[in-house]
C-alpha cells in the first residue's frame, strides 16, 4: 500500500466511523427529545386535570360553608325558641 492510499482509506474509514457515530447520538437524543415532550405533554394534561379538581373542591367548600351557616342559624333559632318558651 502506498502511503497516499493509506491516507485515504484511513481517512473514509475515519468518515464512515464518524458518520455513524454522528448518526447514532442524533438517533439517540430523538428520542429522548420524543421522550421528554410527551412526559411534559403528560405533566400539562395532568395539570389541567388538576386545576379541574381545585374548581370542585372550591365550590364543594363553598356550599359546605353556606350549609354550616344555615345549620348554625337553625340552632340558633332553635335556642331562642326553647328560651322563649321557658
């Protein structure tokens, strides 16, 4: 072999094995970013879910609150009635 040919074969095998190994971390960092964006993806929906539910509770609390009231304006009706008929 000759030291020009050398030169060359070294030279694409030195391309073909960077080629490949180019193409493999592309490859490899795909589907990690196809990973990540359906994870965040995922994270989104569940924080939409999440807002869903703090609306229910709120409004649960709300009407929980109203009924405590109502419960403690009865016994207090009911108590100036018993005083009323001693």
């Amino acid at each position: 072999m000759s030291n020009v040919f050398s030169t060359i074969l070294g030279t694409v095998v030195g391309l073909v094995i960077g080629a490949g190994i180019s193409w493999w971390i592309y490859n490899r960092q795909q589907k990690t970013a196809d990973k990540q964006d359906k994870t965040l993806k995922h994270v989104e929906e569940l924080g939409i879910k999440q807002e869903h539910i703090l609306e229910k509770i709120n409004t649960y609390e709300k009407k929980h609150d109203e009924m405590l009231n109502n419960i403690l304006t009865l016994d207090k009706k009911i108590d100036s009635l018993l005083e009323s008929n001693k």
